[in-house]
C-alpha cells in the first residue's frame, strides 16, 4: 500500500491537481485503504459513497471503517440515515455530496470519494438534467451490443418491462417515475444528456474537471479468499450479536407484522437477509437447529 501510495503522489506531482479523487471497485478490493492513505498524503477528507453505510447500525456488515480508521482522515457520509428511512435516494445522496465537495474545495482540501456503490459515485461525476431520477449505471457494450439492442427491442414493450424489473427494478420504476412527472421517455433525457457538450456514451458532461480515477481490480481467487477470511472476522468482532440486536430493535415487528421487505434500505444489507432464517428461529427450537441456521447464514453471507 506505501508503494502505490507513492506511485499516486508522483502521478499527482506530473499531472494537473485533480479536482476531486474517486476510487471504485468490487468488495475486498483495498478501496477504503487506498482512500485513507491518499486523504493523509494529500490534505484529502473522504465522502463514502456506499448506499448501505449511509444508514445508521450494522457497522460490522456494511464494513464501514472503524473509529481509528476515521481518525487518520476526516470520513464524510457515514451513519447518519435512520435504518427505517427506505426514502434515501441517489438524489438525496447527490445534493448532501456536492455541498460536502464545494466546502472542501473553498477549505483547499480534496474531496477522495470511495465505495462501491456505482450509480451514487455517476451522479457526482456527470451532470444529469434531472433532479428526480437517478442516473443510469454505465457499461461497455462490447462488441455485437447494436445487434443485441435490436434484437431485445423486436420484444415489445411489456415484454422488455418484465425483463428489466427482474433484472434491475430501480432503473425500472426510475423510468417510470420519470415519465409520468415529465411526460417524456427516459430514453430521450439520457440521448440528449449524452449529446451535450462534453458529453458521451457515459452520461451527460463531467460536473467536475479532471477527475482522477481508480478503479481497483484483484485477481479472483485472491480476492475469494480475501472475503472468506472478511466473513470471519466480522464474526469474531461479533457480527451475530450486531445483527441479533438490529433484528430486535428495528426489524422483528416488521417480521411479526410481515411487512419485512428485504428489497429496501438498509436491511438490504448483503448478509442481513441471509442470516434471516436463524434470527427467527422460534425459541422451542433445538440447539442443533439453531447452530444449523447459523452456519447457513454464514456459507451464504
């Protein structure tokens, strides 16, 4: 980490200081590390841009950084939504970030923003022309995507619809929502947001000027192990008496009421769901069937 620590500061002494730092990339990647080490380096502060840390509680599953972490440079965006808010949207997120970006600007200090969360880190770095939806993930067609796109648009409407709301929901019902508040497809907002100046295949224009960007990559059994080694030692910081505590407070009358809807906020927790079975395991059960659910809970976390 000191080494590439090292190789980012040079690159930053040959090239134009960067406007802002993003740093992205699958779970287990070093992104929080890489983020701390540029923030003490660079007189940086740190935005989290992940859609689960924003939320307050299951600091061990959401693999939010710890208190001596934060103490190394200054965290922004973290714990701050209570768990049973499921209207925190991208929008939200957007309009908080960019107020925390300007005054780190005018203070002289650089914004670094990391996580994992995609579509939260596109609506900082392109200009989007509304303020109602979220914007599009991005991604490489590839080559054969035009044959592709003609072929799923011979499908129909209604047909194309079920595809996306099995695949992707939120773009779903975005697309939806901005059509019924604007009158026109969102298709047509995101050509002529690609057609400004500045724009392309991305998204509309950079909001900021020269960006640097990280995206992190590791080797795949590496980073296998990596994360099975993660879930143990979320369990040794006791991961099961954080989730215990959680279901107590906010999510076991939701169960008993069955309202509990794993598809929003925060009890979309990667981890949460998975450990549902043996948070609600009824009391006259036996203690095999108990440690049975646990270990489920943890093959699949």
């Amino acid at each position: 980490m000191a080494a590439s620590a090292r190789s980012v500061q040079c690159a930053f002494r040959r090239a134009m200081v960067p406007s802002l730092v993003v740093i992205l990339g699958a779970t287990g990647t070093g992104k929080s590390k890489l983020a701390i080490e540029i923030g003490k380096r660079l007189q940086g502060e740190i935005i989290s841009a992940d859609s689960m840390q924003v939320y307050q509680g299951l600091d061990i599953i959401t693999n939010k950084v710890t208190a001596e972490e934060r103490a190394q440079c200054r965290h922004h965006m973290i714990s701050f939504v209570d768990p049973l808010v499921s209207s925190y949207t991208v929008v939200d997120f957007r309009n908080k970030a960019l107020s925390l970006i300007d005054d780190m600007h005018n203070r002289k200090k650089l914004p670094v923003i990391v996580g994992g969360t995609n579509y939260y880190i596109e609506s900082l770095l392109w200009r989007v022309l509304l303020d109602t939806g979220e914007n599009e993930e991005s991604g490489d067609g590839g080559e054969g995507a035009p044959d592709r796109k003609l072929e799923l648009e011979k499908l129909g409407g209604v047909e194309l619809h079920k595809r996306l709301a099995e695949v992707d929901p939120k773009m779903a019902a975005m697309s939806l929502q901005i059509h019924e508040e604007t009158g026109v497809p969102h298709s047509r907002w995101l050509e002529e947001q690609r057609g400004q100046k500045g724009g392309d295949g991305l998204g509309g224009p950079l909001r900021y000027p020269a960006p640097c960007i990280f995206w992190l990559h590791a080797d795949m059994d590496a980073l296998d192990t990596r994360l099975d080694a993660r879930v143990d030692e979320m369990l040794s910081a006791g991961l099961i008496e954080e989730l215990r505590d959680f279901h107590v407070r906010y999510n076991q009358q939701k169960v008993q009421a069955d309202s509990q809807d794993y598809q929003h906020g925060i009890f979309q927790s990667i981890g949460f769901k998975e450990f549902h079975d043996y948070l609600t395991v009824p009391e006259s059960s036996t203690q095999q069937e108990k440690d049975a659910l646990r270990d489920k809970g943890q093959r699949n976390a």
